[in-house]
C-alpha cells in the first residue's frame, strides 16, 4: 500500500505545529507512537557494529535518540526554522547542555544580567569553577554590550523578553557584536515562544527553551529543547548528551508533542488578555509600575515591537507595600495558581524576589530590577473576566 507523499510547499506554523516530524510506523497509526523502550533490537552482528562505528542508520539506545523524541526534535526544528533540534529533560539542561558542550577552560562568556536565576547561577558560580571567564552586562544598554564585546569572547547568553522584568535586548545589534568578537550566541526564547519571535532570523546561533512552559502548557511534564546548525548540534552537542545523560523521556517527548499541537491557539488568546490585564495594572492606584513589552510606557517599545509579533503572555508588575504587600496579594488569590511557571493554561501568579530569583543576593536583585513587590503574572486561558475579578481580590488583601 503506497503512502502519501509529504507536501512539497513550506507549510505555516499551524500546519507545522500538527503535522511536523511526523514518523509513522508500518502499522500506519494517526497520532504519534510513543516508544517506551530503552534498546533498541539489532538484525545483525554487523548492524550493531556499524550502528556503533556511526555508518549504520540505526537507533541505537534511548539515550541518544528515539523515535518520538526525534518525532518532537523535527517538529520545533520546523517551527523555529532551525536546522536541527535536540531535546532535553528540562529547560535548564537545555540551557546548561547548550553551553557546557561548547565551553572549555580560558574561555569568555558575556552574558545579560537580566536572567532567570539557575541561568544566572551557571554563569556567575558554575563556570568560574572550571575557568571559564564571565562579564555580565545590563541587556537594554548597547554600550555596555559594545565594551564586553570589544574584545575576544566565546559564548553569548541572553533572554528576551527576560524573566521576570520582560527586558527586551536588541538581538541584531548584540548579534552583529557578539559575532566580530568570535562569540556563538545563545537566545533563551522561552517567555516569546516560535510564535512571536525567531532568534535566528536576527543572527542569533542557537536557541534554547523550557518545553515545560508554552509547549505543553498544561503543567504535566518536563521538557527542554536546544536548536542550532546541523554540524554544530551533531559534532558538538549530540556527543555531550550522549555522554551526559540530560536526555528527556519518550513519554515526556510525546505529551509535548500533543501540546504543540494547540500552541498557536493558546498563545495569541494568552497574549490578548496578558495585553488587557496590563493595561487594567496600570491603572490601579496600588500599582507603582507595570511591565508589558507592547505597553507605550515600556522603556523599549518600539524595540519589542520591532522584533516580537506580539507582547507575550506575561505581565509584572509592582505593588506598593513591597513584599508583605505582594505576599499578601498572591495568598489572597483564588483562580490564580501559585506556582513556578509560565505559559499554562491556568493563570498563575508568583513573586520572584523570594522563589524564582531567590537565588540572587539582595544587591543582585536590585541592580536586575527585581523589587521585593515584584508580581509575575502568567496570564492563562480563562474568561478574562474572571482573572480581573481575582486579582481584585488580591489588591483588597494587600491593602
């Protein structure tokens, strides 16, 4: 029985979102097989030694590749339009996998100050230990960028929009720098997601996300993903997942897979609301500032505009009365979750300075921006009616 053959023309990201790295078995089923096996059956002595040796195409243990992460790695690497993708068990084995493979001993990082915490902590603690060279950097300032930049570096690593100060860097001018210095650079596109913006149309070299946040969006598993040139992923960091260890499940592999498939109805109608619910802050009299990439008060506007087709699906914001005031809000919310995460389903509010970036000393907390009332709100998919009512709720208790 012959199969159809696969459209010829570039297909659109919803299209790519359903259908992409689709791998059907000879049973011919509809949605994706999950492979929960560790090994993988070899027909031959030779098979097994060429599969080995690298001249035989052959999966080989589960470690290095398995058909359903493989299935997960062809769709992102379609989406982001990268030429190839590999999967990891969280984001920040992403991120740590993305630059541990390339870094040595004498090596230079540079990186944006504006990171979430255990990104920060790689580059501030975990580095040095193995003489790596780091310099951090105020993202939204292009000199300071300019003065790191003026000399030799090897790796570049940054997140934009940042968590959780939704900080925009100006991507082809840190870009085109960070290339004359020798410098890859790394992009954290975890709070802008495929959908609003792609790194590498602006130069950056390789992309990193949290799988676990808009891609399943719905709080099940743990995933994490890094996308990069062919010849960089397989002669760089395929042999250090193989030989490390951060690999993601078929389970976990297959879960992201479904969410995908939803990504590009979830994250316009998350970034609608997320619009209206900042504009709502910032008229709230217990509200000293609001921070939402495409609101005319946002220091880089234009900028977000320039490179983001929309202004995301997070807003921060600070309430006046600083951390018992903020306390005191995220306790009182009731449709609101408070938990760790971004890019779900379900709304979800937390207060950075005392969990995601409790990590950070207080003197690094405020150079970041990162005031002790500091709210992140990851506005999710319910009538946003309801979400507005809630936080009403919460301002009422921080009173």
């Amino acid at each position: 029985m012959s199969k159809k053959p696969r459209p010829a023309r570039p297909l659109r990201p919803a299209t790519q979102l359903v259908r992409g790295g689709l791998m059907r078995s000879n049973f011919d089923e509809l949605a994706e097989a999950m492979y929960l096996t560790s090994g993988f059956v070899y027909d031959s002595a030779a098979q097994a030694e060429g599969t080995f040796a690298g001249t035989e195409v052959h999966y080989q243990y589960s470690r290095f590749g398995n058909p359903t992460v493989s299935m997960l790695e062809g769709r992102l690497a379609a989406l982001e339009g990268a030429e190839a993708c590999r999967a990891t068990a969280t984001g920040m084995a992403a991120v740590h996998s993305a630059m541990l493979s390339h870094l040595k001993a004498g090596d230079r990082v540079v990186a944006s100050r504006a990171l979430f915490g255990s990104c920060h902590w790689i580059v501030s603690t975990l580095l040095p230990r193995y003489g790596i060279a780091t310099e951090f950097v105020d993202g939204s300032d292009l000199a300071q960028w300019r003065a790191a930049l003026s000399r030799p570096a090897t790796m570049v690593l940054l997140e934009t929009p940042s968590n959780p100060m939704l900080e925009i860097v100006d991507l082809r001018a840190v870009c085109d720098l960070a290339h004359q210095a020798g410098a890859l650079v790394v992009v954290d596109n975890v709070f802008a997601t495929p959908l609003l913006q792609k790194p590498m149309s602006f130069g950056a070299d390789i992309v990193v996300y949290s799988a676990t946040k808009h891609f399943d969006g719905q709080g099940r598993v743990l995933g994490g993903c890094v996308m990069g040139s062919k010849k960089w992923v397989d002669e760089v960091l395929q042999p250090f997942i193989r030989n490390t260890g951060p690999s993601i499940s078929a389970f976990n592999a297959w879960v992201i897979l479904k969410g995908l498939e939803t990504l590009h109805l979830r994250v316009p109608a998350m970034c609608r609301s997320a619009s209206a619910i900042a504009d709502m802050l910032a008229e709230r009299a217990e509200v000293s500032r609001v921070l939402y990439p495409f609101r005319a008060d946002h220091p880089q506007q234009k900028l977000a505009m320039a490179q983001m087709s929309a202004g995301g699906t997070l807003v921060s914001f600070d309430i006046k009365g600083g951390k018992e005031a903020g306390q005191k809000f995220v306790e009182a919310l009731e449709l609101h979750s408070h938990v760790a995460n971004i890019g779900d389903v379900r709304s979800l509010a937390i207060q950075p300075a005392t969990t995601t970036h409790s990590q950070l000393t207080e003197a690094e907390q405020i150079t970041a921006g990162v005031q002790p009332g500091l709210v992140r709100l990851s506005v999710g998919l319910e009538s946003i009616d309801d979400i507005i009512a809630d936080l009403d709720k919460g301002f009422v208790a921080a009173k």
